[in-house]
C-alpha cells in the first residue's frame, strides 16, 4: 500500500484476479447465450396447407404435391431418420435453383431406396411444416415394379376458355380409393401425359393389375384455383381426354354429363355403328385428326369432312368392324363437319354427324392422333411408369419458423466488449 493513502486514509480496494476471472467468463458466457437464443427462429402466422400427397411412388422416387391458400415458395426436407432430414429438394418447375412462386407446389425426390421408410417436412415461407400432432410426414417406397397392367398411357390438353394452353397446371389420376393415384404437370403446350402401367394398394404397397375396364377419374388442378375433373373408364383416357377447358367437368360414364355428345363412349357389343373419334363440339389441337369409329364387320363406309376443302373417301372395316381414316392434308383452324354413311345390321342406310372445332397446329408431334389401325401413336418416350402412395389429407401446422427475427448480434456483441473491458480494469 502507498504511503499517501495511508496519510489520507484510503485504500485501493481490489476485486480478488480468480473471482474478476471468474465474473468475466460468466458476463461473456451469459451474453453468447443471449446472442445465440435471439438468432433462434420467432413464431411467425401459421401456413395454411389446404392438401397434401405423396404421388408417383416408385422404388427409387416419389413426388410430393401440397396446396397452400396463396401462392408461396416451397420446397421438401426429408430423411430416413426423423433427426436427420438433410435432403434437401426444389420444385420440378424451379430454374437454376430459383424458386418459383405457386399455390399448387409439385416436388419429385428421386434416387431413393427401393423398400425403406422414409420421413419429410415441407418448408413454406420459411417455416417447417409438419403433421397438426408435431410429427413429421413419412412414406414408404416399394420393393419393386413388373408394370403388371398393359395399357395405353393416358393423355390430354388443358386450355384456357380463350383456348390459351395452361402451363404448369396438376394433373391427378384416381382409379378407386385403395389405389394409389398417378400425376403429373402440363407442358408449355398445356399437354401431359401418364404411363398407367403400375399400380399400388395403399396400404400393402402390393402391385394391382387393371383391364382397363375401371372408372378412372382425372382432377386438373391450375394455379388460379381453376378445377376440371374427368370421369372415364381407365382405358380410354387416351381418347376421352383428349382436350378440356379448365374449369368444366367431363363425364363419359355417365350420359347425361360428358364432354362432347349425349352418349358415352361406345363400342361394338353397345352399338352398330358410330364415330367414336371426334366427338360431337369437340376441341382438336392437332390440324390432322385420325377419324375413328365402329361399324358391322367388313362394311362399306363412305366418309366426307365438310371444310372449306371437301374431303371424301371410302374405306372399309375390320373383322372387329374398327374404321379409321387419316385426313390427308392439314385442316385449317376452325369448325368442321364429319359425316358418314353406312348400313345397320338391318340393312338399313345409317347417316351419323359431328362438328368439331380446330383449335391450334402443334407442329408435327400433334398433327396424326393414331395410326391407320385406330390406335393411338405416342411421340413421347415416357420415364418409368410413377406410382402412388397417399396418405390421408391432412392441416399441418407451422414449427418453430425459422423466419421473422431482429438480429441484436452487433449490439450484444459491442456490449459484450464492453463490459470485458471494464471487467479487466477492476481486476487489474
């Protein structure tokens, strides 16, 4: 001690070097903590998810469709283990990992393992959701695929009532409630298309075979809640579903609501004759139908398309009593009329019309509709047949988000220096 402060009496009390250590370890523990918790996500407003589905399950993919009440960012964590969902996917129509904005989100996982379990949250305006019961959504991926059902692939066009093609719009097919359903989304063209060559049980996971011969139905989905839906028998979706507006409901299983006639779609144990292809006010993209129809067994068919070029032709059918004829030029846009003229099983003379209306010229990919044996060609090469679990609708609700919160990190951070500075004068 200083001999002038023993003159005056005071001294020059100091906090002991282990407990000012000590204080100053716990004032800058204490304050990191603060740091870290206040980059910890606030509750944000709950995400409202109006649906949600696993689709187009196969061994090694699957793809998860979910509809918010607005149009969002979106995209998929998932994982084996609940603690682990480090996979991390965007939406299929996301460019160069920008993220596109939608209502109607569609994310495919793909390389996935064939019979395991595998657990998801989606992550929408930065916020995890999740199951209303906290936990996460999961599906399981099946052992393997024989494509046991052998029928054409389902296609289709979706057009605005201005006859513009829907881009990006969710296409969904249903064969019954314990099947699982199929998807897909339209091309630029407003065209999709579905392999229907795998099918699932819901709950087993175990391969179905159809004939083709079930009710099938087709939901559209557009991004400005614009909803059509097809009811069709599973093997004629090729046909049936040729064209629609979005927004209008087809049903060619029942006769009194279907897209184009006052009859279903019919064939020869219904009825002697008739134009199965086109239908009556239906929409055609392509400038260069194939005409289809039924008649009695290697009957004569006179053919002729009114248009402002006449067209006429006689052709024959089948032992099957199947016709078709390929018109040989390009139809200009427009209506138009085909008629034909043949006999009954009576004898008697049978005239049958339809109008139709060509809407656009889709190059050469849309121009032929089938072969000259009535069956339909396939310009595209399809991936592997998708298949589909789905699991039952439900809310979900938002998880902490991780979204919403002020950064006090300089402002701890400078008083956190602070208060170690003024720390190291009272020791020393």
């Amino acid at each position: 001690m200083i001999y002038s402060n023993l003159f005056t009496g005071e001294s020059n009390k100091k906090i002991p070097t282990l407990l000012g250590i000590s204080l100053i370890v716990f004032i800058v523990v204490f304050f990191f903590g603060l740091m870290n918790k206040s980059a910890l996500p606030s509750r944000a407003s709950k995400i409202n998810i109006k649906r949600t589905e696993v689709t187009n399950l196969s061994p090694i993919q699957v793809t998860i469709y979910w509809q918010t009440d607005s149009k969002e960012t979106g995209w998929i964590v998932y994982g084996e283990k609940k603690d682990e969902l480090t996979g991390i996917v965007f939406d299929d129509r996301d460019v160069s990992e920008k993220k596109g904005v939608y209502q109607n989100h569609y994310v495919t996982i793909r390389n996935l393992k064939p019979g395991n379990h595998y657990y998801y949250a989606v992550i929408s305006r930065n916020q995890k959701i999740i199951k209303p019961d906290g936990s996460f959504f999961e599906f399981a991926t099946p052992k393997n695929s024989s494509a046991k059902t052998k029928i054409d692939p389902a296609t289709g066009k979706v057009l605005e009532a201005n006859l513009n093609p829907l881009i990006n719009v969710i296409v969904l097919l249903y064969v019954d409630e314990n099947t699982v359903p199929l998807s897909t989304v339209t091309k630029d063209s407003g065209e999709w298309l579905i392999p229907l060559n795998s099918f699932y049980d819901k709950s087993t996971l175990d391969e179905k075979s159809f004939s083709g011969g079930e009710r099938a139905r087709v939901e559209i989905i557009s991004e400005n809640s614009g909803i059509s839906t097809i009811t069709s028998k599973l093997s004629d979706l090729a046909l049936n579903a040729e064209t629609v507006i979005i927004g209008k409901n087809y049903n060619f299983i029942e006769t009194n609501d279907v897209l184009s006639a006052s009859t279903g779609f019919k064939n020869s144990s219904d009825i002697d004759v008739d134009i199965i292809y086109p239908q009556e006010r239906s929409l055609i993209p392509g400038r260069k139908p194939l005409i289809k129809g039924i008649s009695l067994p290697g009957i004569e068919i006179l053919i002729t398309i009114n248009s402002p070029k006449t067209y006429s032709a006689k052709i024959t059918s089948d032992k099957n009593g199947n016709w078709s004829y390929l018109i040989p030029d390009d139809l200009n846009l427009g209506q138009h009329t085909i008629t034909i003229k043949t006999k009954d099983r009576q004898g008697k003379e049978i005239i049958i019309s339809r109008n139709f209306t060509i809407v656009a010229n889709e190059g050469p990919e849309g121009k032929v509709l089938g072969t000259a044996s009535g069956e339909p060609t396939i310009t595209s090469n399809p991936s592997s047949s998708p298949t589909v679990y789905v699991y039952p609708t439900l809310t979900p609700t938002a998880a902490p988000p991780v979204s919403g919160f002020f950064n006090l990190s300089p402002i701890i951070g400078g008083l956190s220096l602070i208060i170690l500075g003024g720390g190291i004068l009272l020791v020393f």
